[in-house]
C-alpha cells in the first residue's frame, strides 16, 4: 500500500484554513494502472505532527464506484472504500452485490467481495504498521455490519467480516485507560446496554458506576478513562451485540459487588453514590432491597429494607437514651440520605414505649433470677 496526503482549503469568514486528510491506496492495480481500491480514512492533520479521527456521519456512503454507491451509508465502518471495479446490476449506483443468486451475478459478487478482502489487508496492515502519531483514535474502530439481514447468505458474509474486523482490532491499543497506560478491547472493561442508557443523561450515576466499575474490574483489566466510557461502551456492544459477560459490566454484577463488600459497609463509597444507584434499580423497578443489603443505616452498613426503620424523634436527650440502652434499634434507623428513597416501618414515640417497656419486662426478669 502507499499514503497519499490530499490538502483541503476551507474558507470560512474569509479565514483559510488547510485540513490534510489521508487516502490509503493498493499498490495492486488494474489494467489501467489504477489501485484495485483506495480507502478514504477518518484521519485528519491539523497541526505539525497531531493526528486526529472523525466521524464520517450516517449520510455519507462508505463505498464509491467513483460516484457514492446509493445505500451503503451506513455500510459498516467509518472508512470510505472506492474502488472503480465494484460491479453493479445494469449500471445501476445501488445494487452493488456481495453475494449472488446462483445465476448470472456470481461473478460480480465474487469480485466486490475481492475489493473489500483487499481494501481490509491494506488497511490492517496500515495500522499495524502506521508511524502517525494518532492522538484520538476512537473514530477507526466502528464495526457494524449488517449481520441480521434478511437474506440469509449476505448475513452470513457480513458475519465473518465482521468476525475478522473484531478479531483484528480488540488486540489494539487504542484508549486512554483508568490505569493511564493505552488499553486494548481484550483487556478491558465495558458498560451494559442498560447501564450506557442510563448513565447517558445522569452524571453523578456515571460517577457511581465508574466507581464500582474500578472496584469490580480485576487487577490485570482496565476500564477507558470516564470520559470516554460511554462512547467506547457503546461501540463496543455494536462489536458484540450479544454482550458477552467477560468484556460487559451488568447493574447485576453491580448489586452482587455492593451486597457483599466487607461487613456490608457502604460507606467505604460516597453515599450520595449509592444513593444514585439505589435511586436507578428503583427506576427500573429492580426488586431487590429485600434480598439485597443495599441501603445503609446511620452508620452506613447496609440491610435490607425491611429491617430498616424511618425514626421520627427529635429530641436529643431521648435518641442519647436510645443509643445507650437500645442500640438493637438505633442500628436499624436508615440514614437520613435514604429517607425518602422508599417506605420503611416508622420508629416514632409509640414504638419507644414500646421498646422502653420490653426493655423494663427483660430488666425484672433478670433481676428476679440475680
């Protein structure tokens, strides 16, 4: 393969300004003596020796025939290959074919299949071999081919690209990581489906995950640092749509981790953490703070809902009584950040009656036996 560097003037305001963008060519070539295809890559130079990635968008086709072959906007990666030996049905801009119907199309198939096995080795072996110092390259690593299409064969070619572009990139360094080294895929955590929808729009829950997250990721793992989580989460369950556990934190992996921290302690975290995910499986109406200890008492040890108490005593001298003479039932009392997060059983004048008057009943009866 060979580089070539195309300079793009853009005048905005009467201010010019020049964009290099780089095109990836095959060193194959046709009879006519050009590249069997060329690739158009999301990298972009705009200063001395800083590189770049960008989005090419949904409306922009990856695949040309010197004129955009209509439809394959969102073809599946985030380059541009053009080739002027893609075959289409009766010259036609969108019917380009990678699998044919056992007649007289077989042939035009095979061949596009060809350009883009070539346009994927030279582009591999590009960035295997590339000596641009790329400071973002988040933007090279979309994968998203359309493995559930109807027709059957198509799907089952658009499986295995898929299967060697994932292959060939989780094993790449590409993303600043929680333990500031370049992470790879492979080594590395990610978050659910379910937990990208919800930290999308909620950033102290993000705050709260990634927290967790740190915790339940294992040594020789990583995670991508916080800000970049949720976009790399994101492409990384369009890689692997059926979330496999081993690359995938779970909200369920989350509720298991804080159920059995040491002594049911929760307040190893920021409670306002907790209280942000205690406030999100309610959101989704995750049925769990009875079998789970989740929710702290004034202390920050977590129990369950049901054992917990909502007191209502404002006097200081009694809740001193209390702490010192019935300390079974203070350690039930939910903390005051918690108060309002669900319903717990009252403690109020009637129930301190109540325990003063058990506490007098266990008292004589001790004393009776002295």
């Amino acid at each position: 393969w060979k580089l070539e560097r195309v300079d793009i003037e853009v005048t905005k305001n009467d201010v010019k300004n020049v964009k290099h963008v780089f095109i990836l060519h095959s060193k194959k070539s046709t009879e006519n003596g050009e590249p069997i295809v060329s690739i158009i890559l999301p990298i972009i130079k705009e200063a001395e020796d800083k590189y770049d990635t960008f989005d090419l968008g949904e409306s922009v086709p990856r695949l040309f025939l010197k004129l955009p072959l209509i439809g394959t906007e969102t073809w599946g990666v985030n380059y541009i290959f053009n080739s002027t030996q893609f075959s289409c049905e009766n010259d036609s801009r969108n019917s380009v074919r990678f699998v044919g119907n056992g007649q007289n199309n077989d042939d035009f198939a095979e061949n596009n299949r060809n350009i883009i096995a070539e346009g994927q080795r030279i582009l591999f072996d590009f960035i295997e071999n590339t000596t641009l110092s790329i400071a973002d390259k988040r933007h090279l690593a979309h994968i998203n081919f359309d493995i559930n299409n109807r027709n059957e064969k198509l799907a089952e070619y658009y499986s295995q690209l898929k299967k060697g572009w994932v292959e060939f990139f989780k094993y790449k360094s590409f993303f600043p990581t929680n333990k500031k080294n370049i992470g790879n895929v492979n080594c590395a955590k990610f978050l659910s489906s379910e937990l990208q929808e919800a930290c999308k729009d909620n950033v102290v829950l993000l705050d709260a995950v990634y927290t967790f997250a740190e915790k339940i990721a294992p040594s020789y793992e990583h995670l991508p640092i916080k800000e970049d989580l949720l976009f790399w989460s994101k492409l990384i369950s369009e890689w692997m749509p059926d979330e496999p556990m081993s690359f995938f934190i779970s909200t369920s992996q989350i509720i298991d981790y804080l159920d059995n921290i040491a002594n049911h302690n929760l307040a190893t975290f920021d409670l306002k953490y907790i209280l942000e995910f205690d406030k999100y499986l309610l959101s989704i109406s995750a049925n769990c703070f009875n079998s789970k200890c989740l929710i702290p008492n004034e202390n920050g040890i977590g129990l369950l809902q049901s054992a917990l108490k909502n007191p209502e005593i404002d006097n200081p001298t009694l809740r001193l009584f209390l702490n010192t003479f019935l300390p079974e039932q203070t350690v039930l009392f939910v903390n005051s950040q918690f108060k309002d997060l669900t319903a717990y059983s009252i403690y109020g004048l009637k129930e301190v009656k109540e325990s003063i008057s058990n506490l007098n009943s266990e008292l004589i009866t001790q004393f009776s036996k002295a």
